[in-house]
C-alpha cells in the first residue's frame, strides 16, 4: 500500500505533523510518500489545486490512499469529491475516521488542520490517524450489518463510476490556469511519471 500526504499551502507548518502521524500508524509494509506542502516550498498551491493533484495521483495508480486537509477540512473534502474516482471522507474525530475506513472504504481523507493543536488536539489528530489504519478498510460496521453495508458501498463506487467523466477527460476540460498550477508541483507530477499507469503519466509531460 502506498499512502501520499499533502495538504494545502495555508496549512504548510502542519505537513510534518501529518506525515509523521501517518508514518507512525500506517499498515505494516505501507509506504508513505511527503508530497509537502512544505514551508520551504516557495509555490503556493489552494486546496482546488491539491484537490486535482490527488486526483491525478489516486487516477494514475501512483498511490492508492491520500490523507490531506485544509483549515477546516471540509472545503478540500468537497473538492477531492468533484475528482472522478476519488472518495474522501472528512475525518475531525476517531469515530469518524475508523466509520469512514470500516463502511465508505474510501481512498483519502481530509482532515480540519486549522485546528488548534494544543495538547488535547494533537491527542485527537493523532488518534484519528491511529484508528484510521486499526484495522483494514472495508469490513462493514457494525458486524451485524457488515455485508449489507459492504454491498451499499460497492453500489455507491458504480453509481459514482456511471456518474463521472474519465479523469483525463476533466484535466483536458479544466482552465490553463489551473493546469499552470499544479504543473508546478514537481514532485508530484516527476512521481506519477515514475510511478503511474498510462494515460495521466502521459497527460502531465
């Protein structure tokens, strides 16, 4: 499994707080990939823009799980939503993240960085991230409805699948504006190149 990170330019100084996180719980054998962004970075990058590039990442088979966020999580939540195939979950809570992961079985989350992380919030940032990966994805919760709710969440993906144009066909509709920005983040684009299927890897040269 590999698990990308990123999160939103604004949000910068809580990059190593997330990627530490998520390298401390991750999956045995996981590997986790710092995508920024970072403070040293001088582009600034919006949550619309991070929302396209987990796009392209997830599309492309360059990772197969994002955790990102912005101020409140709920913005970036919505726009990695509008990304076809992406199903991300906002997660303030424990509870919500181990929901998410047992029934949506989804492929990123977001999670509200513009929190304050006194003592008791990085007790519960780091718990979420914890219970995130506590067991794996897709089981069904609770036990007595598991296969009903598996069932549920395979009919949302198909409706979601039937309902969204290819990935590569909303990179080729989207303003150049927005293609100039997340071009720029080159560590993204040189990883999907290395690391991608065809189609998106072939997009970004």
């Amino acid at each position: 499994m590999k698990i990308g990170v990123i999160q939103a330019s604004s949000l910068a100084e809580k990059n190593e707080l997330i990627y530490d996180a998520v390298s401390k719980y991750a999956p045995n054998g996981a590997e986790v990939i710092n995508f920024g962004c970072t403070e040293e970075e001088t582009e600034r990058y919006s949550y619309i823009d991070i929302s396209v590039l987990v796009g392209i990442l997830l599309a492309s088979g360059a990772v197969d799980f994002v955790v990102t966020g912005c101020s409140s999580g709920q913005g970036m939540m919505l726009a990695c939503n509008s990304m076809p195939g992406v199903i991300c979950g906002y997660t303030p809570t424990p509870k919500d993240a181990y929901l998410f992961a047992q029934i949506n079985n989804g492929n990123a989350i977001s999670l509200p960085l513009g929190e304050e992380y006194a003592w008791a919030g990085y007790d519960n940032f780091e718990k979420t991230i914890e219970t995130l990966f506590s067991e794996p994805f897709g089981q069904g919760y609770p036990e007595s409805e598991a296969e009903r709710k598996r069932n549920d969440t395979e009919k949302l993906k198909e409706i979601r699948r039937a309902g969204q144009v290819p990935l590569e066909e909303l990179l080729n509709a989207l303003d150049a504006s927005v293609l100039e920005a997340i071009r720029k983040k080159k560590d993204v684009i040189q990883y999907v190149k290395e690391h991608g299927k065809k189609g998106i890897p072939a997009f970004m040269k």
